[in-house]
C-alpha cells in the first residue's frame, strides 16, 4: 500500500532533530556553514542536504509568528522529474510505498530540465551531476521502520504511515486547527505523498511549499519526452 | 518537578516562564502539545520570542530580571478579584497563620536586617504561637496580622502601571495572562508552570519560585493533575545529582551538611530536627535522626557504632555560616587558597559566571585533574586566550570518562523518576566508567591513608565495597543507596532478616539497625528488585498518566507529591474528572497515585473533625504550605529587586535597588556597571536545542555545528537601526568583566522594551560556545560576559541579566 507523510506545521517547534537525523541515517557530510543572521542553517538544501527546516518571522494580523516549514520531497503521485528524466534505471516510483527514488544513474541527466521540472524546486545536484534528494528512507521503510525524521520528531508534527490513514489524520486535524486559524489549509494534498498542513497562507512560509505549476496532466515538455525516450533508448540499444 | 513531564498534558493552562521547553526541553512539547489539543491555553513569557512562544497562545515579553514584579501583580489581581480557592487556601496555606508583631516591611527592607552582614536575623519572621508552639490561626482571614492580610498589604503596591513600569510588559499584556491564569483559581482547573534557568539565575531567583507557589497556593493549583511547580533540569540526572548530594549544604537526601560548632549526632539531631506540638501534623522531617544514622551506617558500615556516635565527626564539616558555593569557590581559588580541582563532567571555563575569573583562578593551582569525554576549554585553559603557557605552574591531568550509553547506572529525571539504564557499547579506548575513577581513586586513598596522614579516620574507616570482580557495580551502590537491614528486627508481625534489602524509609532505624544512602531512595531496590529497572505499560486506576510500573520514582513511587491537597478535607477529589487520590472510608486506605503518608483525612464524610487526620503538607513542620516562608535568606514573602547590573537608577518598588541579602564579591575581576553609559544594554544568556551545555558534546558534531555553527547576538531590528547594524554581521558584545565576538541576528523576535518611558534595549547571546571548537578559536563563552553574584540561598550566579554594549568591529 502505498505510504505518505503527514506534516504538521502547527505542532512543529523547530528542534530539527529531523535535520539530523536524515544526515545520520544517510550518512551525509555536514556542511561548512555560517551565521547569516538567522537559525536557518544551512541555507538551502543541497546534495548534501536531503532536509531542511525552513524558518520566517512574519507579521500575521498583527501578531508575530514564527513559522517552521521542515521541507522535503513531497514523492509525487505523478512526479514531474521522473516524467521528465524518463528513465526508469535513474528515478522511479517504488510501486509498493510511493517514494520517488533517484538513482546514481541521475548522473547522466540533465540538470536543469530535472530541476526546473519539480514544482517544489526540490533536487540537487553534486559537482558531477549526480542528483540527490529525500528518499522515504526507503531502506528503513522496507524494513517496517519509520523514516528517521519521523521516528526521531519529539512533538508529532511529522507522521507516516498508509497514505488513507494519513489523509484521514490530515483532514481530522485541519478541523481542528481551523478552529484557532480558520485559513488553515492542507496543501496538495491530491498529488503528493508529503501532506503539509499550515495555518496561513503557504506561501508566507516558503516560495515553494505549493506546487508552481501543477498540472493534473502532464507539461509538454514531459509529453515530447515521454514521445521521444522509446526511440532515444532504441537509438541508444543501436549504438 | 512536584509532578512529572507527563502531566503536563493535564493542565488547563500552561505557563512557560523563565524556561524554553520548545528549545531546552524538546521532548515535553509532546505533553504540552497534547494538552493544547485538549483544549489548553500556552502561556509564553520571556524577554525574546522564543521557538517556545511560537506556539504559545499568548506571548508577553518582559525585560530580564523583572518576574517578581510580573508575578507580583499576578498575585494582587488573584486577591483583588477574589479569584482563590478560598476552602483550599485556608485548610492547606498558612494563609490564616498569625505572625508576630516584630514583623514588619518598608523602603524595601523587611525586620531584622544587618546592613554590615548583608544578611537578616530571621527571628522576626515568625508566627504567634499558642503555649504549645502551635501557630495561632484565623481561618476567616481577616486578622490585621494574619499572613493573608500582611499579603494583601505587602502585593497592593503591585499595581498594573508600576509593574509595567518596571517589566517593560504593557498593561494590557500583563492583563491576558493574569486573567488566563488565575481562572484556573477553581476547584476542576488545573494550571502549571514550567520553570528552569531563566528563573534560578538571578540575585532573587528562589523568590521567583517563591512568587509562583505563592500563586499556585492561592488557585489550589499544587498536589493536583496538571498542577504543581514543575523545575525542568538542565540535564538528564541534574535531578539525581542533587538528591544525592552534588551541593555543599546537604547530604544525600537532604539532610544538612554538618557545621562545625555541632559536636555530636546528638546536638545534630537537636538542631536539625523540627518540632511540632500539633498532632495533626506529621512533620515527616521528624524522622531525620532514622535517615542521618542510616546514612552514617551506610558510609561507613561496621564501623560506625552507638559508642562513636556512628561515625558523625568522621563527616566533613563547614565552618558556621560559611558558603562554598561555585562562586565562593572559584573566589577563593581566585585569592590563591585552593590548591587542587577535580573538574569532574564539568566545564568551569566555559559554564560559570564571570568565566575570566574562573579561568585566571585556575592558573593559581597546583594541580587539576580533569575528567572528562574530552578535553576542553579546562583542561586546556593553560593555552586559551591571554594565557601564557610559560607563567602558569598548573599541572593538569586528564582522566578520560566514557560516555553515559557505555556504562549501567541510574539516572534520577526532572519528574523525580530514577530510570536504570544498560551499557551499550563498551568504553573507547581507555576510557571508563565515572564509577570505576571514584572506586579507584578512593581505594587509593584509603592505602595511602592507612600509612598514614592527617586524620586519617574520616577515609580509613569509609565501607567501600562496591566493586565485583575489581570493577565498580553499579547494582551493589544501587542497593547501597537503598539501604539494608543490618541485624535482624521485628516491627509489629513482620521480621526483616539482617542483610536484606529495607522495603521502605518509614522503616528506617535511629538505632543502627539499618543502613541507607539516601533515605528519599529507599524502596528503589528491593528483595522484589531493581524497581528503577521496570519498563510497565499500564496506567493506574485514575488514568491521568501516572504509569506507576514505569521506572520508579522518589519518594516511595509516588508520581504527584502533596497528593492529599487534591482532595477536600474529606478525602475526596475536587477534581472527579482527572483525581489523583482519593480516600476509600469502607476499605479505610487511599486509592489512586501513592498518598502523602497514609493516615486519613482530615474529616469525617460528616464533615467532623478526625483526631487521627493530618494536614496535606507533611514536610512543613506546621504541616501547611507556605505562602508566608519565613525559612528564606531574604524575606517571607518575595519583593521585586533589581538585578545587580540594570538599566534604572531607581528600584519602583522601594529605597533598595538591589536583594540587600545578594552576596557581592570584590576582588579586581568582580566589576559591576549600573547605569553605566559604556554598557547601556540589558543583556540575558540562553540556551539552543542545538548544542548542550558548555558546548563540549555538540560543538565538536559536525552535524550540529552545521546547524549552529557561530556564536550570536540576537538584537532587535530597532537597536540594529540604532546602531547600524547588518544582519548577519561580526559585532564585539561586551560587560565590565570581558567581551566575546558575535554575529548579529535582527530580528523582530526581541523589541525594545518602555521601562518608566524610557526605551530600554535587551539583546540575548546564547552560552554553548568556547575557544576549543570550532577550529577557528574565536567562538567563545557567553560567561565572558556574566557577573559574579548570585541567589542568596542558592548563590546560584545572576547568569541571567546584566549589562553590556554591543559594538562595531
């Protein structure tokens, strides 16, 4: 069956034990950071870099609010990057859980279509090309564990399991946050498998926290690609 | 805590206060977060908008050092509008107490004070007694003496517009959290507070405290679910540490630490032991004479006997009224008078206050030892800034610890619960278990001594047998701490067999019977087992969280103390929905968490008096809760001071601007600057969810110096307009005692507060860094900047508000 996050906002505080524990399970290098007038660090994600809690403080109806917006891959049901790349042995959905994996055959893409193709501006890539991002912790998944930013948060605002349950738990919980912020919302919640839950405006938390430009279909950029990669693999089998 | 971390879900109302549960304590955000799903309100008061206050539903900033103000007029709107618990407050308080006419208040000075010895004769405190000791009461409240009319009297010059004079908190902010706080002066609401460091380090930090029981007194907000006055330690065993006796005034469980004009267990137990000539109090601390000869037993087995008073002159001793406190230590280091330190699991030259001090201290010794999972800015002080390797004499030893996973043991939480944990992987290397260099170092001083040394007594004769196969055992101190019966006893029908394990301290012996540790301790390790061991799933009856087969807990299991205060005189709930105890008159026993003592309630269900009743406080003497403390260094009831460094020349509230009972140290790096122009900014120290303590264990973490890899300085954006900063950029923040580089952080999350109309700036600087990590060398202490004063019953440093500049480099 397939899996989904579901991501509070509204409970999160920003400890970013997820932050580490991301690194620590994929052993991934610290980056060499510093203080640039904000507890945001490191500043974007990266290839080194899977997740990211992002932090503003904003004037909302007159109060201060600090809002936390721990971003990942959100695993699209139907992901623009793997549509684009179109090659299965470089990303690919795992049927079983949903993740969206990226293999080190992402090596041979290319960069910029596979970036600009997400709509949450979530890919990195290395110095040689390589492209990274959160991967469920599918290793974990597979083994009946939750992903280590799950397991690791302290105050429930990050959740895992079957992707109903989770809607289930998403809606419930909309309910009742709209009652204290009644522009709450769920975003995307259709087409992803990492629901977030805000309680204003997703766009005053981050840029990219909803889709830029989700179509329920695919771009024409994808739909040439998906046309021409049978004969781009015919061509390359030739050679 | 008086409760524990899980019944914060309980509460109808959170206050968040002088601590940061969201950044310092992240794990009871799933309490607190559960209890806002119920329903709850979250309170945040801080002087920077905090991760915590980010999820409070009301923020109010006050200016740091100033809560006895805030709270103060919490308690004249409590009494104002008649909002206590009126049935609790005179059945449980010493509200109705009369105190003697010697007592008295003006200009800020309470009777009795010695201006030379910057200290109070107490004596002038007390209550009105009857031919038997007993106070004399008034429950109807209205004695011109009685202590709840002095509270009136002494909180009415608490006015809303003098409190926001001096909090820099504006009335109408002030007002939103006392009218969300005090509606829970009812007998089914419940509210909490949640303390730590930002209330105890400050020159009037206890009576912070004092101020929030006082209020908790008032709503019946103590011995109930979700209630309770809740310190959440700053460290996993900071509890443990203390029960056992890490401070210089105490010995394990509490007891005093012997003075050296007591010459026997006698007069001891003559001075130390409280007595009451009201029947109907328990005055459990009449029991100490059992717990100081169990202890002594404990400490030096066979041979502590009836005839040499069971050891007692082997104890060291403190000279009469004399602190030895960090500061007064680190002050007599500083004049050359001690010689050698065992900097153990600590990093003095980073964690305490005035850290120049410390750190110019230390090059006066001869030798330190520093044991530790690293080396650090202590073992190392001798190469740190300013310091000259050729001219400082100090040897310095290192002695490598291993860390808490790779060694057994317990660890005492802040909810009072003692959790056994298991080694994991083995030690690195060389290191070893603390237990293990204790074991050694003391076997080593008993071959030493025993050829002899001054007084030799006091270490020959210690028992010291808690190794198995050569090596510590921690299972053998655990049963130590518990405590033995040494000859075989019977009490009533039961015969406890000598060498087995006491069941509990109310069975403890003055007669050398029995031996133990530390009393508070006893009935952790049983002939039925390691009770701090047990991992049970289920809650009790009243499911209110208590999980009373999970781990253990002091005293005697019991997860909610002052329990019978949650009940009327009669013994049942005044809150049904979520009771803690609760009497059971057919089956004659209490049901629910472990009660404060088992005798029954006060009343009858006919509302008669019961002869055998005690009243619910058991370990005040009068056997009632202290909303008059006459026991305090500085006054009965807490008074707003300012700190020693503050931005007003003048105190609003009286003639003295500082705790005239603050201990005030003079050597040449003691300097003070008060409404000083070269520092004209309220300044405060915090801590990060990133880093831990001094730094040692996360600093050196690539992934968390990731996270947090510089030292700051949060300012707020109006300051930063002032001055000219850019976000972002280096900046030398600096006191009368030293200065320490920063990177700005301008934020909206501090705003200038209006102290008596004028604009009065804060900035906050967080102290995990230090010299030794990053590579760079240029992160350093934030204790570089604190002063050395303190609390003058804790003399814990006033790490919490001082004065600085902050500066372009």
């Amino acid at each position: 069956m397939s899996k989904a996050f579901f991501i509070d906002t509204t409970l999160c505080t920003a400890c970013r034990g997820c932050q580490v524990a991301c690194k620590q399970w994929h052993n991934l290098p610290a980056e060499k950071t510093t203080n640039k007038g904000t507890f945001q660090n490191p500043a974007d994600l990266s290839f080194d870099t899977y997740k990211l809690v992002r932090m503003r403080e904003e004037i909302i109806g007159g109060k201060l609010r600090w809002l936390f917006f721990p971003e990942q891959c959100r695993h699209c049901l139907e992901p623009p990057c793997r549509d684009t790349a179109g090659e299965p042995t470089a990303i690919y959905t795992d049927k079983e859980t949903g993740a969206v994996l990226y293999t080190a055959n992402t090596k041979g893409l290319d960069v910029k279509e596979i970036t600009e193709a997400c709509p949450y501006n979530i890919p990195r890539a290395s110095d040689d090309g390589t492209l990274a991002k959160c991967d469920m912790c599918i290793d974990r998944v597979q083994n009946g564990l939750l992903p280590a930013c799950v397991k690791t948060c302290p105050s429930g605002a990050m959740n895992f399991g079957d992707r109903e349950a989770m809607l289930e738990m998403a809606k419930k919980r909309l309910k009742e946050v709209q009652a204290k912020f009644p522009k709450a919302s769920l975003l995307d919640p259709d087409n992803v498998s990492v629901i977030y839950l805000t309680a204003f405006d997703p766009k005053i938390y981050h840029e990219f926290s909803v889709a830029s430009r989700h179509s329920p279909g695919i771009t024409r950029q994808v739909a040439l690609k998906k046309m021409a990669s049978p004969i781009a693999r015919f061509i390359r089998a030739l050679g | 805590m008086t409760n524990h971390w899980i019944d914060v879900k309980n509460a109808d109302v959170i206050l968040i206060m002088g601590s940061n549960a969201a950044e310092n304590h992240p794990i009871s955000f799933r309490w607190i977060t559960e209890a806002q799903k119920n329903g709850s309100t979250l309170i945040s008061v801080d002087p920077r908008f905090t991760r915590s206050s980010s999820k409070a539903d009301i923020y109010a900033p006050l200016r740091s050092g100033t809560d006895i103000a805030f709270l103060g007029g919490m308690i004249k709107y409590i009494l104002e509008n008649k909002l206590y618990f009126k049935e609790y407050v005179v059945n449980y308080t010493n509200a109705s107490f009369i105190v003697n006419d010697a007592f008295g208040f003006s200009d800020g000075l309470f009777t009795g004070y010695d201006e030379k010895k910057r200290s109070y004769d107490k004596s002038k405190w007390a209550f009105e007694t009857d031919e038997k000791g007993i106070p004399k009461k008034d429950p109807s409240l209205k004695h011109p003496r009685c202590v709840f009319t002095l509270l009136k009297k002494h909180y009415d010059r608490y006015t809303l517009k003098r409190v926001s004079d001096v909090t820099g908190t504006t009335e109408s902010q002030l007002l939103e959290v006392y009218k969300a706080y005090s509606a829970t002066g009812k007998p089914d609401k419940a509210a909490t507070i949640m303390y730590a460091m930002g209330w105890t380090q400050h020159t009037v930090g206890v009576q912070y405290i004092r101020a929030m029981c006082m209020i908790q007194l008032l709503l019946g907000n103590m011995g109930i679910a979700g209630g309770g006055v809740n310190a959440m330690r700053g460290e996993s065993n900071v509890q443990g540490s203390t029960d056992h006796a890490l401070l210089f005034h105490i010995l394990p469980g509490y007891l005093p630490t012997p003075a050296a004009s007591i010459p026997s267990l006698a007069v001891y137990n003559e001075k130390n032991t409280p007595k009451s000539g009201d029947p109907r109090s328990a005055n459990w601390w009449q029991n100490r004479p059992k717990y100081i000869t169990s202890f002594l037993k404990s400490v030096f087995g066979d041979k502590a006997t009836a005839e040499n008073d069971f050891g007692y002159n082997w104890l060291p001793k403190i000279d009469d009224g004399k602190p030895y406190s960090w500061l007064d230590l680190f002050d007599a280091m500083y004049d050359g008078k001690i010689k050698g330190l065992f900097a153990w699991g600590m990093n003095p030259a980073c964690s305490g206050a005035n850290a120049n001090k410390t750190r110019k201290a230390m090059a006066k010794l001869d030798w330190m030892v520093n044991v530790n999972l690293f080396d650090n800015e202590t073992g190392s002080f001798w190469r740190g800034p300013g310091m000259d390797p050729a001219n400082i004499k100090t040897e310095v030893f290192m002695l490598p610890a291993c860390v808490s996973v790779e060694k057994e043991g317990s660890i005492t939480n802040s909810g009072r619960w003692m959790q056994w944990r298991y080694e994991g992987p083995k030690p690195l290397g060389n290191s070893r278990p603390d237990g293990d260099i204790i074991m050694e170092l003391g076997l080593k001083l008993k071959e030493l001594y025993a050829k002899g040394g001054v007084f030799p007594d006091a270490i020959a004769n210690l028992k010291w047998d808690y190794l198995t196969n050569h090596k510590y055992d921690p299972h053998k101190v655990a049963k130590e701490i518990n405590g033995y019966w040494l000859k075989d006893k019977t009490i009533g029908e039961v015969t406890y067999k000598a060498g087995s394990l006491v069941p509990s301290f109310a069975l403890l012996q003055a007669d050398g019977s029995t031996s133990s540790g530390n009393w508070l301790y006893t009935a952790s390790y049983t002939d039925k087992g390691n009770m701090a061991a047990r991992r049970g799933q289920e809650d009790a009856p009243n499911k209110i969280g208590l999980y009373p087969g999970f781990a253990w807990c002091w005293p005697v299991n019991r997860r909610i103390i002052y329990n019978r205060a949650s009940c009327n005189p009669k013994g049942q709930p005044y809150n049904e929905k979520r009771w803690v105890v609760k009497w059971d008159a057919e089956g004659k026993k209490w049901v629910g968490d472990v009660p404060d003592g088992p005798w029954p309630p006060m009343q009858n269900p006919d509302g008669s008096q019961r002869e055998d009743g005690r009243y619910a406080f058991i370990m005040v003497k009068e056997g009632h809760a202290q909303i008059y403390g006459p026991g305090l260094n500085d006054g009965p009831f807490p008074e707003h001071y300012e700190p020693l460094e503050c931005p007003i020349e003048k105190n609003l509230f009286g003639k003295q601007r500082i705790n005239p009972a603050a201990p005030v140290y003079s050597a040449d790096v003691d300097a003070f600057a008060t409404c000083d122009a070269r520092f004209p900014f309220v300044a405060t120290t915090f801590r990060l969810s990133e880093h831990w303590q001094t730094g040692l264990m996360t600093r050196p973490q690539p992934w968390l110096l990731e996270l947090q890899p510089q030292m700051f300085v949060e300012i707020s954006e109006e300051l930063a307009k002032l001055k000219g900063f850019k976000n972002g950029e280096r900046v030398k923040v600096s006191s009368a005692r030293g200065s320490v580089e920063c990177t700005t952080i301008v934020t909206k999350r501090f705003k200038p507060f209006k102290i008596s109309g004028t604009v009065v700036h804060e900035v906050g600087v967080p102290w995990h860094f230090g010299w030794r990590w990053p590579e760079s060398g240029k992160e350093e202490s934030a204790n570089l900047l604190t002063p050395s004063t303190g609390d003058p019953n804790t003399r814990i440093p006033e790490s919490k508000a001082f004065m600085v500049n902050v500066a372009k480099i």
